[in-house]
C-alpha cells in the first residue's frame, strides 16, 4: 500500500535545500515519525546546516588563525564542526538510521 505522500510534514523552511530534501527522503523512508522524533530530525539537519556555514568559513579562512597576540591557534569553528558533526550522528544514532549526508 503505497503511503500518501501529502500527509507528510514539511520540512522548515529555513533549512537549505539539500537539507529539505533529505528531510523529506527520511520522513518518506521512516513511516510514523512521531513529533519528538521529527524534532530530533530538524536539530541534525540544523546542525548540519551550521556545520557546512563553519566548514566554509575556515576553508576561506585556513585551519589556522592568528591570535591577539600574534600567535597561530586552531581557528575557533573548528569545534563547531565538530560539535555539529557529533550532533548529527547522535541524532542518527537515536533515530535508527544508517548515516548518510545531503549533497
């Protein structure tokens, strides 16, 4: 029985397309996410979100930034990513699913 499509819920619309798009792919694979379920989705995909937005930032900047007092240091977004990045698999390890990133 096929399910019908137009009683999915919509992703936000603030999210990037490629994260809308694998929010509806999840929500159309996963039948009956429950609300708290679709929330743990949206926090992933905004994390992921904000993992590319630092990811773009130090590929411009470089890995390494200097400091007030002259000295190279790690750039500060590096934790972003990775926080976000442990976020996102937490949120798939939660959900049951296999990890798989949007393009």
């Amino acid at each position: 029985m096929a399910k019908d499509i137009s009683k999915l819920p919509e992703p936000p619309k603030w999210l990037s397309l490629s994260a809308r798009t694998w929010w509806k792919k999840i929500v159309k694979e996963c039948e009956g996410l429950h609300d708290s379920q679709l929330l743990i989705l949206q926090s992933a995909l905004e994390a992921y979100a904000d993992m590319k937005e630092a990811q773009k930032i130090v590929k411009e900047d470089g890995m390494k930034v200097m400091d007030r007092f002259g000295q190279e240091k790690a750039h500060p977004l590096l934790t972003v990513i990775r926080d976000n990045r442990s976020a996102i698999l937490q949120a798939y390890k939660t959900l049951g699913l296999d990890l798989e990133f949007p393009d």
